[in-house]
C-alpha cells in the first residue's frame, strides 16, 4: 500500500518557531508577514513584541488630502486599539507621536490614551509627542465641514446677520476646543490613578495639559508616590509671562520617593522645591532639566546654600538648563544660573543674551561639571552668521574649551568663528571631544584686514587643509556642517524656528529604562 504524502503548509509551522523568525525582523516586515495566514497574524500580537509601543500619527491636515486619508485613518485607529486590547497585559511603555497641526490625528492621540485608561493595562511608561507645540484641538472634521457650510450660507444673508453666525460658529470652537483639552486631561488623570505602577510620564511640552501641575502632583503623590522615577511637566510657553501661571507646591514632590529625574520650567525651581528633593529619605536626584522661554519678573533666583545642600545630597545630578526664544539680557541669566549649580549640559535655542560676558561666566563656575554647549541662533539674510566674538580678545569659546575638562560636545550655529579658534577648540580638547558642529558658513577663514570670507567660499585645498588639521587632533574624520544640514528655519527667518529644536528637546523626555 503506498504511503500517504501528507503535504506541509507554512501554517504548520510550531507558533514558537514562527515568534523566533519575527523577532529578527523589523516592525514592518513583522506585518508584511502577518499577511500570511492566520496563525502567523496571531504570532504577530506575541506579548514580547508589545512590551514598548510607538504609535505614529500622521495623516497630514490639508482638506484636498484628510477625505482621502479617512477610510485609513479608520482603519489604523482600529489596529491601534486591538494592539493595546491584545497585548495590554504586556506593553509597558507607550509613546504617541502624532502630527498636533491636524484635529484628526489629535483626536486619534486622545482615543489612544482614553483606550489604555479603559484597558487598566500594566503600564509603566507613557509620554506624548507633538510635532509641534502648538495644537489643534478642534479636532472633528465634521464640525470643520459644518463650520464651513454655515459660512457659505452666511454669505447670502445680511451683515447683521452674518455678524451672528460668525459669533456662534467662533464659540462652538472655543467650546470644541475646550472639551478636548478636558478629556485629554481627565485620561491623564485616571491613567494616574490606576494600581499599574508608572514609572514615567511625559507630556511633550504641551502648554495646555500641565497648566495644572498641582493635581497631576496630588494624584501621583496619592497613586504612584513610590513607583514615579521620571516626570516630565516642562512646556514650551507661547506668551508673555503671567501673574495667573500655577506656581508647584514644593510638599507634594516629598512624596514622590522614587523620582530621580524631573523636568520643568526654570521659575518653578525654588529654595522650597528643591529643598524637597533634597530629602535624605528620598533617592538622590539624577537629572534636572529646566527649560526658560518667559522668566517672571519676580522669580527669585534659589539661594547658594540650597544648591550646595542638594548637590550633597545628590552628588550625581546633572542639571540641564535650555534656553527657547528667551529674549532678557545676559545679565539676567548671570543671576539666576548659580555658581553652585552642578551645570552638566547649556543649551540656546534663538535666544538673545548668549554674550562673551555669560559664556565666560559659564567657563568659569562650571568648569569641572559642563559637559555639553549647544549653541542654536539664525543665520542672517546673507545666510552668514548673526553674531561674532571677533572683536573680543579672547574668544569665549576658546575660555570654555579650555576650561572645561569634562567638555565633550560643542555646536555653535550662527556665530562667527574665527579657524584658528576651531582648531584650538580641537587641540584643547583632543580625543575627549566626540562631537564638533559648527557650520562651514560661520567658520571665518584668515584675517587680512579685507573682507570677511567663509570656509564655504574658500578654495577646496584650504577647507582640506582645515579639516584635517581638526581632524587629526579629535582623532577622527572632522568636518564642517554644509548649510544643507541646517534646518531650513535657521536659514529662513520667516519659517516656524520651533521645528529647528522641538525634536531635540522631545528626546529628553523618553524614557531610558523601557524593557527591551
């Protein structure tokens, strides 16, 4: 009797066999091969694929394109909700990244957070992260479309009355907007009072939702005082400063045991705050990241003794201070940046004040803590740098390369620099500086008296010759940045210069410690 040949199908593959084949492969193959047949698809939502989730929301938000994107939109909203009802005993960090200039994909964001609340999934991480600061909470596209038809029809009706319509559809976005912004924060909220044990969380520098940050303080003293190790409450502030703006209540981090970083505005760090965390019963502080856009004018700089008790107590902490558009003098910041501040990382994002004065300031009092100066402005209408220590005698940057021992990192964008300051920063440094940007354009070539000429201009064997004396003290392949690395907002001053530093700033808020 001849044998029955039984033919082997790739759905007969043992379901371990077919988990260990994905976990070599990237996110999207895993989907391509999901294609295959059931059981494949269902290997695809193994829990050891789902312990860190990146959702990534962008459908653009121009009307000839969002009609189309629907029936899409839809359908990755419904993917998005099996992958948290499938896997929620297993994902541990959640990041939303999401286009916020689109009402679409901000409502989307919203439904992801609100799914995980109503989940209770065993979440330890979750962060947002706009694409910009700025977001579009009038977010149903039908109201946009009912919005639109009662301005059409208003064109075929009186003054008077079109003053009313306009009135009413104003305050119907008002009111949109204003329901987003409350659900948004009533998820936050519950996600802070469930039993699941957060770790960190981050709110992308969103103005709106951490207006508040005395009661997402309460809920996490109350619910999560012994499991937070990361908060995020830093935003990029659009307005003058305001009498009105919440001012943190220093008991409520004494709590919070297990926090050892934090992120937030510069004027909430008081005496009284850091006091707090400066408790011995309470693990040392790691990372402190403040960022200033708008400085009260009655903000009263934190007191020497503070800092020495809270570096004592936190003998590890790095403090990183970043400045955004911030527009007050050096001699304010000089006040308020203490010599006793364990200053690790500067930061300045098209902002004014970065004078010789300040820099060398920074030179001096941080000379055996600062490890990193990142220097941001734009360049002028020449596309040349807007700003020069030539004149001075003795460059700042030079000072600071030469006085900090610990300096690993150096950007300078929009300021002049001279080439044989270049090469000092390189031969001061040596190995130990990993990292050098400095556009070509900004490097300023020789110095005979006549007119000032770029690296970018140069003959190429004397932008070889540069180079290669740089490169041969870092000890590796140096060269300047070509103004095509630039951000176009650097170069063009009527552009959004948000876009030029958002998403550098964003990286400061994801969390290190997700499980792999």
């Amino acid at each position: 009797m001849a044998a029955v040949v039984r033919h082997r199908f790739w759905n007969d593959l043992p379901t371990v066999v077919i988990t260990e084949i994905l976990s070599y492969l990237s996110f999207g193959d895993r989907l391509r091969c999901s294609l295959v047949c059931k059981s494949w698809r269902q290997c695809l939502f193994s829990s050891q694929f789902w312990k860190n989730v990146v959702f990534v929301i962008n459908n653009g938000n121009t009307p000839s394109t969002l009609q189309v994107l629907w029936s899409n939109n839809r359908a990755r909203s419904r993917f998005f909700h099996k992958v948290l009802k499938c896997c929620k005993n297993s994902v541990r960090n959640v990041q939303v990244r999401f286009n916020s200039l689109n009402g679409e994909d901000v409502l989307q964001a919203l439904e992801i957070t609100e799914t995980l609340v109503t989940l209770r999934s065993k979440l330890q991480g979750f962060s947002l992260e706009p694409s910009s600061s700025h977001i579009e909470w009038n977010c149903r596209s039908s109201c946009k479309r009912k919005n639109e038809e009662d301005l059409n029809f208003t064109n075929k009706l009186g003054d008077h009355m079109q003053k009313g319509v306009h009135q009413n559809v104003s305050q119907a976005k008002t009111e949109d907007k204003r329901n987003f912004q409350d659900r948004f924060i009533k998820a936050i909220r519950t996600l802070m009072m469930q039993d699941n044990h957060l770790k960190h969380i981050g709110f992308g520098f969103i103005e709106e939702l951490v207006e508040d940050g005395n009661s997402y303080l309460t809920l996490l003293s109350q619910h999560q005082a012994e499991s937070i190790q990361s908060l995020h409450l830093a935003s990029v502030q659009e307005t003058m400063y305001e009498k009105s703006k919440i001012v943190y209540q220093a008991n409520l981090f004494h709590c919070l045991i297990h926090l050892t970083i934090l992120s937030i505005d510069f004027d909430q760090v008081t005496d009284a705050l850091l006091t707090a965390l400066a408790d011995q019963n309470r693990l040392p502080l790691k990372q402190l990241l403040l960022y200033l856009s708008n400085l009260n004018p009655h903000y009263q700089p934190v007191s020497v003794k503070t800092w020495m008790t809270l570096t004592k107590q936190s003998p590890s902490l790095e403090v990183t201070v970043t400045l955004l558009h911030f527009n007050d003098e050096s001699s304010v910041l000089s006040e308020i940046l203490s010599s006793h501040m364990p200053l690790t990382h500067f930061r300045s994002f098209f902002s004014a004040g970065i004078d010789e004065d300040l820099l060398y300031q920074l030179a001096v009092s941080n000379s055996e803590t600062l490890q990193s100066l990142y220097i941001m402005d734009s360049l002028s209408e020449e596309k040349g740098p807007s700003v020069s220590f030539l004149v001075v005698d003795e460059d700042p940057f030079v000072i600071l390369a030469w006085k900090c021992k610990k300096l690993t990192s150096l950007t300078i964008i929009g300021f002049e620099v001279a080439d044989l300051n270049v090469i000092a920063f390189a031969r001061l440094r040596g190995s130990n500086l990993k990292e050098l940007k400095i556009p070509a354009c900004c490097i300023v070539v020789g110095d005979d008296g006549k007119d000032v000429v770029y690296l970018d201009q140069v003959a190429p064997n004397k932008y070889h010759t540069l180079v290669n004396e740089v490169s041969k003290s870092l000890q590796f392949q140096w060269k300047p940045l070509s103004t095509f690395e630039l951000h176009p907002s650097v170069i063009n001053v009527e552009l959004d210069a948000e876009e030029a530093y958002l998403w550098y700033i964003l990286k400061d808020q994801r969390w290190l410690d997700v499980v792999d």
